[in-house]
C-alpha cells in the first residue's frame, strides 16, 4: 500500500510540470489569438471578437481549399483573397469572360462561400511580368522608392516612398507617362520606410 502511494506521489509529481507546460502554452497560444482578433476587430469594427477568432481559425483552415482553386484556375487567375464582409468569403479574381459557378468549402468551422468575378485584364503573373519589365524605368523616374503593393484586381500598383505629400504631387506627370508606358494604373504612397519589396 505504502509502495503504491509513494508510486502515485511520484507519478504526480511527474506530470505537475508537464500539465503546467501545457497549460503555459494554452494560455501562450490564447493571448496570441486574442491579440490577433483585437487586431481584427480594429479593422473590421462590425465584427465582435468572438466571430474575429472564428474568422481568424476559419481562415487557417481554408488555406489548403484556397490553394487548389489556385492550382485550378492557374491559366486565368488574376487574384484571389478573403474577404471579410458582408461575411467572410474567398474571392477568386479571373481574366476572361467564361462565367465560373460560384460554390461552398466545407470546413470544421462551418461553409464559406466561393464567389468567381471575371472579366480582369491580367493574370496575377502578367501583372507582375508588366512590374518586373519595366522596374528600372521605376526607380529611374520615381525617387526614394521603399517599397510597392501590386493590386492586380485593379490594375494597379501603389508605389511606397520617402517623400512626402507635396514630392508626390510633384510627381504626377511622370506617374502619368508611366501609367500609359505600363498600361496599369498606378498610385503613391509617400512618407513610407524603407521595406525589401519592389
């Protein structure tokens, strides 16, 4: 009885650190997801916290289903995104005219829907095949360039720099000759940090 006892104590005392790493790391992992709901709800403000974290655990659990629309509609995909309203849902941007039936992806969660938009000038590859031809002319025209954000959706490239507003203004005629060169619309963004994007 005694041997049985000290066995359990020992036992015990064993499992007291493994069970208080675990809890560590729930409550590590709980303050992680509630920082990025937080985050969530300050850009979304219509949304509540709790539907932020199943927003947010939806979107993780969407990714493999993203990545095979990717892989299926790869000859025409211009972009695809999720979008957060009037409810979260997977946009898939496409060129041509050739209309896509929108359906549903099924996760643990619950359904998401899938809507198709076509009609896009440009694959998401052309797009960035335009960027890259032409990136010299860029950074030749524009100074203090940090960074860019293509919208291939829109047709469109915002350009980060240093300067601010009044050197951005300064800049519209050649942003002008630069949209009818690269056929995109383009847009600056000034007073952003140095980034290692474009």
């Amino acid at each position: 009885m005694r041997w049985t006892l000290l066995g359990c104590t020992f036992l015990l005392s064993l499992s007291t650190p493994t069970h208080a790493q675990a809890m560590d790391q729930y409550a590590e992992l709980d303050e992680e997801m509630q920082a990025l709901a937080k985050s969530y709800v300050t850009q979304h403000p219509e949304v509540s916290i709790d539907d932020a974290i199943t927003r947010l655990t939806i979107q993780t659990e969407i990714l493999h289903a993203m990545e095979s629309l990717r892989e299926e509609f790869a000859g025409r995909l211009t972009e695809i995104s999720i979008q957060p309203v009037p409810d979260q849902y997977i946009l898939v941007e496409l060129t041509g005219s050739a209309p896509v039936a929108n359906r549903t992806v099924s996760t643990g969660r619950g359904n998401t829907r899938v809507v198709f938009e076509t009609g896009h000038r440009h694959t998401n590859e052309a797009f960035y095949a335009i960027v890259d031809k032409h990136r010299e002319l860029l950074y030749r025209t524009i100074p203090g360039i940090t960074g860019s954000m293509g919208q291939p959706g829109e047709d469109r490239l915002v350009i980060y720099i240093e300067g601010n507003e009044q050197q951005a203004q300064a800049l519209q005629a050649s942003i002008s000759e630069l949209e009818r060169v690269l056929g995109l619309s383009i847009s600056l963004r000034p007073n952003m940090a140095r980034s290692i994007n474009l």
